[in-house]
C-alpha cells in the first residue's frame, strides 16, 4: 500500500468515527450489508477509498491534459514569430540543394526543415 492509498483509508476512517460519511456511499453499504454494522463500516471504507481513488485519478489526467495544452501552447509561441509567421521557412522549394532534415507532418501536411521532429502548427511529429 503507498502513502496514497493510506491516506485514502486515513481520510474514510475518519469519517466514520465523526460520523460525517457521504450518504450514498454509505446507503449502498447499508444495503449490502443487510444490516451487520461491522460489515458497514468495512463496506463504506472499501467504498469510499475507491470513490477517492477514482476523483484522484480524474484530477491526474485533468492535471495532466491541462499541462499539455499550455506545454503545447508554449512550443507553438517559441516556433511562430511576432507577426503569426514561423520564424524558420516551412516549404521545401525554398531549400536549394539537398535538405537533409525536411520532413513532413502527419496532421497538417506541410513540409518543414527541423531537426526536432515536431510540427510548428499542431505540435505532431512529423514523418
């Protein structure tokens, strides 16, 4: 069991012992346990440590979507000049000779010479 997951059990015990437990998950305990309060209170645990495992998981993606779009935001901004032109030419007819890092992105379709593999426009890699 991880520090997490203690605190999950730490936060539904006390709960119970302030008799301040969430009404739905204790009714769903109450009515599987068919009325042995041992087995309530085990039951509303078990629960409630899910029910917080559960909001836990969704502020991580949540966290983590957002992290990516202001991330992605940031990369598009170092990559696009003042006036909302790429700093770095992104056709391959204005390379002469032989370019060895042109590529082409897989969303947008637009040819670039960058050696980092990403596409100014969308942020995807490009082929």
């Amino acid at each position: 069991m991880d520090k997490i997951e203690e605190k999950f059990y730490e936060i539904a015990c006390d709960e119970v012992l302030q008799k301040t437990p969430v009404r739905s998950i204790m009714g769903k305990a109450i009515s599987e346990a068919m009325g042995d309060k041992e087995k309530i209170v085990a039951l509303y645990i078990k629960y409630r440590v899910k029910q917080l495992g559960e909001e836990y998981q969704d502020e991580l993606q949540k966290r983590a979507e957002e992290f990516n779009r202001v991330e992605k935001l940031h990369r598009q901004q170092e990559w696009v000049g003042l006036k909302g032109k790429p700093r770095y030419p992104n056709d391959v007819s204005l390379f002469k000779g032989n370019a060895p890092y042109v590529k082409k992105c897989s969303l947008c379709n637009v040819s670039y010479d960058n050696s980092w593999g990403i596409c100014i426009y969308c942020g995807k890699p490009l082929l």
